[in-house]
C-alpha cells in the first residue's frame, strides 16, 4: 500500500490549529473534517471522525465493541469457567486468612495463657499454611491460563484485521491511510492486549475481593462494619469522578497517539516526496505538535491517577483508624474479642488495597475500549465488492467485455461516468486516449472490479463481473499500472506472483517474451537477485519490466495497461513495443498511453473527453479522418514534438 500524497494527507493531521481540541484529526485526504453523526451514520469506521460522541452512538459502539470481545472470547468458555473457578478459590482462601488469625488469637491463644498446650495455635496456622499455600498455586494457574486466553485472543483479532484489511476494496483504503491501518494494528492491538493481560486480572480480583471482603466485614461484626461502610460515599464519590475524568482522558490518549503514529507513517512513507519538496521542517512542526499533544493527554491521565490513588489511600487509611479507636473501646467493653479487631483491620487492608487496582484497571479499560470502538469499526465496514454467494463458473475467458449503459461515480453527485455503453470484442486491443481526467482509469478499475458501477454493469464474456468469484474474475482480468509494487523477494518471485505453479522455465520465458532478461540476467544474481522491498535496486522501467513479465506469466484473457508503458525510456519502450505485440496477441487488451507509438498497435482507439467517448476507429483511420478530428489533431502534436 503506498501513499504517495504526502501532504495532503499530512495536512489532515496537522493543519494548523487543528489538532487542538478538535477531536479526532485522523481524516486522511478525502477532505472530510470531524464531523458530529448521528443516527446510523456512525457505523463502519466513519465514528472515527466523529467530533463528540452522542449517548445513541456511544451506546452503538459499545454494543459493537461487547460483540466483537463476544464473539473472540466464544470459543474459550470452557477455559473461562475454569478460570472463575480458579479465581473463586483464590479468592476464599485469601478471604480465609483474616478470619484464621482472628480464631488464631481468640482460640489458640488463651489455652497456651493457661497451660494447656499449643494444639489449638499449631492446627490454625496449618490451616493458614495451607491457605497460603492453594492461593499462591491457584494464583499462578490463573496467571498461566489468563495469560494463555489473552494471547490466543490477540492473535485471533489481530488476524482477522490482517484479513480484514486485505479484503477491504482499495476504495476503502483509498480513504483510510496507512497510517490509519498501522495504528490498529499495532497500538490498538496492543491496549487490547494490556487489558487482557493485566486488567482483566486486576478487576475480577478486586471485584470480588472488595465484595468478599465487605460481606465479611457485616458479619463479623455489624456495628464496626457499618463504620466502615462509612468509607462508601468518599468511596463512590472519588471513583465516579475518577472514571468520568478519565474516559475523556484516555479517549484522548488513544486519539493523540493515533496521531503520532499516523503522522510518522505518513512522512516515512512518503519520505521521497517530502524531501523532494523539503517539507521536513513543516513535518518536523506537526509531529511536535502531535507529540505535545500526546504528552499533555498522558500528563492530564497521570494527573488524574495522582489524585485518586492517594485519595483513596487516605480515604482507607482515615476509616482504619476510626474502626481501631471505635473497635478498641468495644473490645474494653467486651462487645468484640482482639481477635475480631485484628480480622477487621486486616480485612480493611485487604479492601482498600484493590481499589487502586481497579483505577489502574480502568485506565486499561478505557484504552482497550477505544481500541476495541476503533477496530470494530473496521471490521464492520464490508468489502464493499462483495463475492457473490453463487458465482457463475467461468473456467476459460474468451475475453469479451462490456461496459453497459454504466454510470459511476467516486463521489456521490459527481458522475465520473454517465451511461457510457462500450463493447470490446474478444482478441481486440483497444487504446483509450484523452486528457488527464477524462476517465480512462475510471473505465480500466471498473472493468477490472476495483469498483463496481454506480448503475448499469460490467461484463466479462457478458457476464455481469457481480457474478464473478474474485479468483475467477483476478485470473482472467489483469491490469498493469505505473506504480509497480515489487515484494521482498528473488526478482523470479516478483514474476511468479502473477501464477505461483509456474515453473523456473517459464518464468524466464515470460521475461524474455517482453524484453527483461537483459537486464535481469546482468544483474548480480540473475533472477534471483533479491529485491529490496518497494524494489529499491531496479529502476521505475526496470520495475515496470518485470510487472509485464508478470502479467504475461499470469497469461490474462483481459490485459489492461494503463500508462504501463510511460516510465519507460524510448529504447526500452520500443523493445516493449515489439513485446508488446506477442503479449497482446491472443487476448483482449485495453491500452491507455499517451505515447501515441503505443496506440499505434491497437485495432481501435476510442477518444475520451468527460467520461463520452467523442471519437473512435482505427489509428490510421483516424489519422486519415484528420480535420478537426481530435486524434488527429494529437498525433499531428506528437509528430511535431519528434521533430
Ligand atoms: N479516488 C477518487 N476519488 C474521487 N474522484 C476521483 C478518484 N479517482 C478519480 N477521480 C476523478 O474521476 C475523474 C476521472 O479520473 P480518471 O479516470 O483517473 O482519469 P484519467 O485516467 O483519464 O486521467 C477525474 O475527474 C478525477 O478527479
Ligand atoms: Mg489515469
């Protein structure tokens, strides 16, 4: 995936003054701010650009979101109810402790005062030995299958983003940056991943330590334990406050870090044009200015983290004392044993101490919820080309395609296309000539289904493309374009990638067929010279040879060319040239060049102008025609510009 407008879609993220306060500033080029939504508006990934979020959206994303942990935790209930389980025994013989010294000190130790042995003391702290003992085993079994769950969870999601990713239209990824698809699946991922590794675990303890332990506390003694429940309102109070305050805040986190990594992807990736044009210092400038934005979102959590846990310490540490000076004096009046008083006040240890736990947990919850919002999202947008559920078979393609009465267009109310009828007979190469914009792109993407008509259809051997299964539809129809991607790999694989079975042989003979053995066999290790990702070591034309080699290996009844040829210089492009001849051959080509010696080997050439065909017949043809013949009028250009 490349971006190559770097500063257009840079300028989503930082236009000035907009990264402050504003939300969400991820929108990539499509030049749609932050928007407030409502109604259903919201759904797929749109929410992301959302400003505020209303309570009815909110409301959705968190039903999304409850959905999405659902289904991923589904296949592990049997490891979860054994993980509750492990959990309740824990959690009893944690409970167990307090009340063992308290029968310790009641029970054990008046019998020694007198006399009469130690058996009592000895047989409790066996018990308490035991406790200890079961807590600690159980403990790291729950560790060890949380951990486990955790991890299994992760990878689930994170491939069914990966695959998700790759099935989305390139319309989709057209508007979602790679940035934005780097950011899911690294720091969302990642917040999903904390919650589940140490959250989780922190809030069923607590919870249920908290429950326990306050049930407990009642029936112990009620008159004490009511003191402590005097704790409750600060309590509540405090965890309230905290918990508003920082679902702002760590939205925020997640939004400002989002726009950190966004922003380095995009500058990385467009690292070619942002030098050529020295935008660094302007990059330089945005990226401090997410990367403060970042900071102050994470000074404002730590802030806020600051001032609950010492409260909350406080707030335990001031009940303590009332139930010591409260429960001393009952204890004179013989109301409650020492021991009771001991249990009590280690209990209330044991009870504030999870507190923390839980703010620590809901920072980790709120992250991991505005990670899961967001890639739920994206996995709720559908690929927009859907693969039909009862695909027409098509095992051979003669190669007869047809635009019928389409219109398309990319945004909605500005047609691109409107009702254009064109028919191309099996076997004939067709060239599509006009200016910059006229839509000849447009007519190459839909006949080779990155789109789909806005209405009317588009058919290969007069079926409508719909019906196609995409592996039937992306052997038969191949397109070549200027960018040529090369994957990491042997110069043979880039080649193959066109028809993995193909064997060494043939994989030499489609680059000789077009010309690229030469230079392929005088690199260092021939064919199996290894790429450079983005295939940094070739040249533009050498890359564009080897993506013909590619797509004759692949041996397509539709070969579309669009621009192909155009960063070839003139002696490599004559060679392509004569190639080109063989290539197209036997099956149906769509060329659109604006070299006319390229045209010049087409059966047909139709002239383009706002999406209308205006001219059309064969090259000479139209040369012939001349006058105010638009073709003509090109190719007198061109012969004047040769000379
Ligand atoms: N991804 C897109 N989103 C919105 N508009 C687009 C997109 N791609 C092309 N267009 C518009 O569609 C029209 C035709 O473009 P295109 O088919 O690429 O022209 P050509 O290939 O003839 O230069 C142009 O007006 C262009 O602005
Ligand atoms: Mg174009």
């Amino acid at each position: 995936m490349t971006t190559t407008d770097t500063s257009g879609a840079a300028g989503g993220v930082g236009s000035p003054g907009g990264t402050h306060g504003t939300g969400i500033p991820e929108s990539g080029d499509t030049g749609v701010g932050p928007v407030a939504l409502d109604g259903a508006d919201w759904r797929g990934v749109a929410a992301e650009d959302a400003d505020d979020v209303t309570a009815d959206m909110g409301l959705g994303l968190r039903t999304r979101s409850r959905r999405l942990l659902g289904s991923l935790l589904r296949s592990h209930q049997r490891a979860l109810r054994w993980l509750v389980a492990v959990v309740l025994v824990e959690n009893a013989a944690r409970l167990a402790i307090p009340y063992l010294v308290k029968i310790g000190i009641d029970l054990g130790i008046p019998p020694i005062q007198a006399g009469e042995g130690s058996r009592t003391l000895v047989t409790v702290t066996a018990v308490v030995l035991v406790c200890v003992v079961v807590q600690a085993f159980a403990r790291a079994e729950f560790l060890l299958r949380s951990g486990r769950i955790g991890q299994q969870v992760v990878l689930e999601l994170r491939r069914r983003l990966f695959r998700h990713f790759q099935r989305l239209s390139t319309a989709f990824h057209d508007r979602y940056t790679s940035g934005r698809v780097i950011s899911r699946s690294t720091s969302d991922i990642d917040a999903l991943e904390e919650m589940l590794d140490s959250g989780f675990d922190g809030l069923v303890t607590a919870v249920l330590t908290m429950v326990g332990t306050a049930t407990v506390l009642l029936l112990l003694d009620l008159e004490l334990g009511l003191v402590a429940l005097l704790a409750f309102p600060p309590l509540i109070w405090l965890t309230r406050w905290f918990r508003r305050e920082s679902a702002l805040t760590y939205r925020r986190t997640r939004e400002t870090v989002a726009a950190v990594i966004v922003h380095f992807v995009e500058s990385m990736t467009g690292i070619r044009a942002v030098q050529a044009f020295r935008r660094e210092p302007r990059n330089e400038e945005i990226f401090a200015e997410v990367n403060e934005d970042y900071r102050r979102a994470n000074e404002r959590a730590f802030r806020l983290v600051g001032l609950f846990m010492p409260g909350i310490k406080l707030i335990g540490n001031v009940t303590i004392a009332l139930v010591l000076i409260l429960g001393a004096y009952r204890a004179l009046d013989g109301e409650v044993t020492v021991g009771t008083l001991a249990a009590f006040l280690i209990y209330l240890r044991q009870f504030f101490e999870p507190m923390q736990e839980v703010s620590q947990f809901y920072n980790t919850f709120q992250s991991a919820s505005a990670a899961l919002e967001k890639i739920s999202g994206v996995l709720e947008e559908r690929p927009q080309l859907a693969d039909t559920e009862h695909p027409v078979p098509l095992p051979v393609a003669h190669g007869r395609v047809a635009l019928e009465d389409t219109s398309f267009e990319y945004v909605p109310g500005r047609p691109v296309l409107a009702g254009l009828d064109l028919s191309i007979p099996a076997g004939q190469t067709v060239a599509l000539v006009g200016t910059t914009g006229a839509g000849k792109t447009t007519i190459a993407k839909l006949v080779s289904r990155f789109y789909d008509p806005t209405s009317g259809r588009a058919t290969l051997d007069g079926i409508d493309l719909r019906e196609l299964a995409d592996d039937t539809l992306r052997r038969h129809v191949v397109m070549v374009t200027q960018e040529n991607f090369l994957f990491a790999g042997t110069i043979a694989d880039n080649i193959r990638f066109g028809r993995p079975d193909a064997t060494d042989e043939q994989v030499r003979e489609s680059a000789a067929a077009i010309g690229a053995h030469t230079f392929i066999e005088a690199l260092p290790q021939g064919f199996d010279t290894q790429v450079e990702t983005r295939g940094g070591r070739l040249s533009a034309g050498q890359r564009q040879l080897v993506a013909f080699a590619r797509a004759f290996l692949a041996d397509p009844a539709v070969l579309i060319l669009d621009e192909a040829t155009s960063s070839l210089d003139i002696p490599s492009e004559r060679l392509v040239q004569r190639a080109l001849r063989t290539i197209l051959a036997e099956r149906t080509a769509i060329i659109i060049a604006h070299r006319l010696s390229t045209v010049e080997i087409a059966d047909r050439v139709l002239v383009l102008e706002h999406g209308q065909v205006v001219e059309e017949g064969t090259p000479a043809g139209l040369i012939a025609a001349g006058g105010d013949g638009r073709y003509a009028a090109l190719h007198d250009a061109w012969i004047e510009s040769l000379a």
